[in-house]
C-alpha cells in the first residue's frame, strides 16, 4: 500500500520547510491537528496519487480517442475494438408494426409487446420484469435460455402477427452478420457458464420450440449502447442527422453509424452499420497509483480502465479506496471513522445518496459525521468531487470523439457540415450521480468546439433499451438485407 507520510513536500508541490536533521513535511501536514477543510491540501492529495483532472490534456484525449477508434475500425491493436452490430438504422417504421422487445441486463430480464402507431411512435405494452435467469443460483444452457422463453412466450401468443423480437442483451458478445449474438462472457452476476459460446437468439428459439411456440422469423440481437441510439432516431422527425448512442449507467459506451469499416469490408455510405465503440476499455495513461490498486481489487483487472473511473458499478468502491487512503494519510479524520474503513464494501447508490444530502443523518454515511464534524464531511465530498470531475471529463472525451466520428460519418452520406450530432443518453449515473451530468456536458461543449463550432443535441432516451430493441426489428435494416453485405467479422466483445 502507497503512503504519503514520508515524502518530501517537494514531491508534493510544496510543504513546510524542512528543519535541519528533520524530514520534510507534506503539504496538508498542519492540517491535520486542526481538522480543517483545506481544498489545496486535498487537491495535492489527488494530484501526488495521479487521480486528478487537471493532469489529464483534454484535447490531447479526444485525440488520442479518435486515434484508437481508427486502429480499431482497421482491425489493428487497439483498446477500442469498434464492434459492428450489423444493424443499419433506417428512419420510419410501417405503422401497425407489433414486436416483442427483451431486455437483459444487471439483475433483471424485462419484455413487453411493443406497437408502432401511424406517426412511427412506439407504444410499450404488457411489461413484463423477473429476475435475470443465473442470478439466484446456477443455471444450465437450457434451464437459462428457457428462463427467457418463459417470459417472451404469453406475450408472443397475445395475438396479432409479431413481426420479430429485438433482444437487447448486455453482456459481451459477438455480434453475427445475422444479427445474433455469440455469448463471450457474463459480466455482471449471472450464474450460467454453459450459455457462454452460444448464440443467444438460436437458444431462445429452441428454448420456444420446447415451449411448442412458434419464434418469429426475426430475432436480432444488439446491446444497450446500440439501443439506446436507435432509441434516439423518433427526436429527429424527418430530419436526418449524425446519431451518436451513449450509456452512462453501471456501465460506459458509445455507439454511432459508420459507412466505412476496412477490418470487414465494409464500405456503404448509403446504408451505414451501427459500430459500438466498447468505449469503457479505453486506455490513455490516466490512471493512478490507487487506480492500479482499485483494479486489482476488480472481477477483471487490466480491462475496462476508462469505465472503472467512471461508471456506476465502480464509483462507489472506487471512492471507498481512495478515500480510506485519505484517512490513512491522515489528510482528515472523523471520529468514528473506524466503522467506515470496516465497511464491507461502499455502494454507488450509497455514496450518491450522501452527495446529495450530505448533511442528513440518516443515510449509510450520514450518520458516521456528528454536526460538529462539518470539515471532516467537506473533506469527504471534496475528494468525491475530484473523482466525479475526472469521470465526467474522460466520458465527455470518448462521446465528443464518437460525435466528430459521427459527424464525419453523415458529410460523407451528404447531410449538411452544419447539422446537428443527436447525442441519445441513457443511465442512472448520468441522470442521477451528483454532478455527473452538468460536469459532463460542460466538458463535452468544448470539446466538441476546439476547432470548430460543432452543433449538437443531447436527448436523455427513456426506457431506451426495450424502445431501441423494438426498433431494432421494426425500424431499421440488418445489414444482411443491403446491397453491401460485410464480411464475417471476430468482434472481441459487445458491451448504478
């Protein structure tokens, strides 16, 4: 474990001035008797373990993003591997549509009959949420992909003709020209290795068949980045635009169209493909001494470093480390800060609740700080604040580089250099964490314009990953249905 006692305060940036025969203090070091709120001490702390904002070039990062996203899109090494979902978005539905929409993801599995009305909207019905099959005790291929039929059957069989299913599934896998999807791993709770390696939309119809219903003739599969873009398509009417997809929930990503993707063959400006990013692998350098070791403590150490700094399944135990740091150090102290190291582990839901009322008593870490403890409880919320600043400021460079992608993407299908880029956005921790979402798109702005004015639009897309699942089949074209069909493809991998 890294310390700070000992250094010198030259490493620090400044500090009290060493006596003869006497090692040099750090710079909070009179802070900490005095048990004051000292934002500069707090800020050196951040800077000396690696984990402040201000280290980071912004512009350099966008970049370096769209650098990545290049050797990604071309098949090269990358920490982006730009997934083709093989899914072209085609604006307009044929009114009258019925689709049964499935979504998978964290801890339940929902469905619901959707209907497209006259003007193209979708209206969600018979909404249907269970358990996600492997998340209450291990489960065979069979028994898990029966767990699906189970709740898609009744709404099949509801009546009227069910043009498809459209099956947001986020997980990690790989994508087929077809549309279906090869299961590479489980990366949430789910209890069920054999499903692993096997295509999700045949097993959910043959888990139908032994259920004596008949599948739809269309099943596709995409994940909730790629849903969430196409839950975006109804904001732009008739107006066609650059469409960029972002999740910003337990998980990060990206997703846009792209007309040209050399590593399959792909070259359509015509008919573009859905490419999702895997925007929370992205690796540029930006992680600290207490990063590596929040890593380590993972599921899946050295993968995913961009996310682990910002998404919502990784705040709150990100938070917990670095700040039981902060108390090590002695950067500030509370008095009954020993039941908070011994913590099991620190939630983000948890910790949100406390940003946001840091001076209620009743929440988990509330009732730890007495009225009297005021500068211990800002201590704590400004550290919280450098690591949700940094977060918004490494999600803001991944969506300003897929928006510039984007928009090169619609000049090259003809739209006009001066339309706006639809940014759709879906997530507890952009909607709901404590700055996130102002930080965010304080960034994003200018970003988007440090060359040029860049127009864009940001639309939170509600219920986006059964809407966009539904529009999956309903509103867009696979790619197996155009006049430039790609070549198969080894994506490595798809996806509070």
């Amino acid at each position: 474990m890294i310390g700070l006692r000992g250094f010198s305060s030259r490493r620090l940036g400044g500090g009290i001035p060493a006596r003869a025969g006497v090692a040099p203090q750090p710079a909070y070091a009179h802070t900490i008797a005095m048990k004051r709120f000292n934002p500069l001490a707090l800020s050196e702390f951040a800077r000396f373990y690696g984990f402040h904002y201000d280290r980071i070039d912004a512009a350099g990062l966008v970049d370096d993003a769209l650098a990545e996203m290049d050797r990604g899109l071309r098949g090269q090494d990358s920490s982006l591997p730009m997934i083709p979902a093989y899914i072209s978005p085609a604006r307009g539905t044929t009114p009258g549509k019925t689709v049964i929409a499935l979504d998978a993801g964290g801890t339940n599995l929902r469905a619901a009959r959707v209907t497209f009305d006259e003007n193209g909207a979708a209206q969600a019905a018979s909404l249907r949420k269970v358990p996600m099959p492997g998340t209450n005790g291990a489960l065979g291929a069979d028994a898990f992909f029966d767990g699906i039929a189970a709740l898609a059957a009744p709404l099949i069989e509801a009546g009227g003709r069910v043009e498809g299913i459209g099956f947001c599934f986020s997980y990690p896998m790989r994508i087929t020209e077809d549309a279906d999807g090869i299961l590479t791993a489980f990366s949430k709770e789910v209890d069920a290795p054999q499903v692993v390696g096997r295509r999700i939309g045949a097993g959910l119809r043959e888990a139908l068949a032994r259920r004596n219903v008949r599948p739809p003739e269309k099943i596709v599969l995409l994940n909730d980045t790629a849903a969430a873009l196409l839950a975006g398509l109804p904001a732009c009417g008739a107006m066609a635009a650059p469409l960029v997809g972002c999740i910003l929930g337990t998980g990060f990503n990206t997703a846009y169209p792209e007309t040209y993707i050399p590593k399959i063959g792909f070259d359509c400006p015509a008919a573009p493909q859905i490419v999702v990013c895997e925007s929370g692998s992205f690796a540029h350098g930006f992680m600290g001494a207490l990063d590596r070791e929040h890593d380590c403590a993972t599921k899946n150490p050295g993968t995913y470093a961009l996310e682990k700094a910002s998404a919502g399944a990784y705040l709150g135990s990100l938070n917990f480390h670095i700040t039981k740091q902060a108390l090590r150090d002695g950067i500030f102290s509370f008095d009954r800060q020993d039941e908070f190291m011994a913590l099991p582990a620190l939630h983000t839901k948890d910790l949100n609740a406390f940003l946001r009322e840091p001076s209620a008593q009743t929440s988990l870490l509330g009732e730890l700080f007495a009225d009297h403890e005021q500068d211990a409880r800002q201590s704590f919320e400004y550290i919280a604040s450098i690591i949700t600043q940094r977060a918004a400021l490494l999600c803001a460079a991944m969506v300003a580089a897929t928006a510039e992608k984007a928009a090169e993407c619609g000049r090259a299908q003809g739209l006009c250099a001066s339309s706006p880029v639809r940014i759709a956005v879906e997530g507890t921790t952009y909607m709901a964490y404590k700055g996130m979402r102002s930080a965010l798109e304080s960034y994003l702005h200018v970003m988007l314009n440090r060359h040029r004015p860049q127009a864009y639009i940001i639309t939170p897309a509600e219920q986006a990953s059964l809407l966009g699942a539904a529009a999956a089949v309903a509103g867009t074209r696979s790619n197996t249905e155009t006049a430039a069909a790609p070549s198969p493809l080894r994506a490595r991998g798809a996806g509070f």
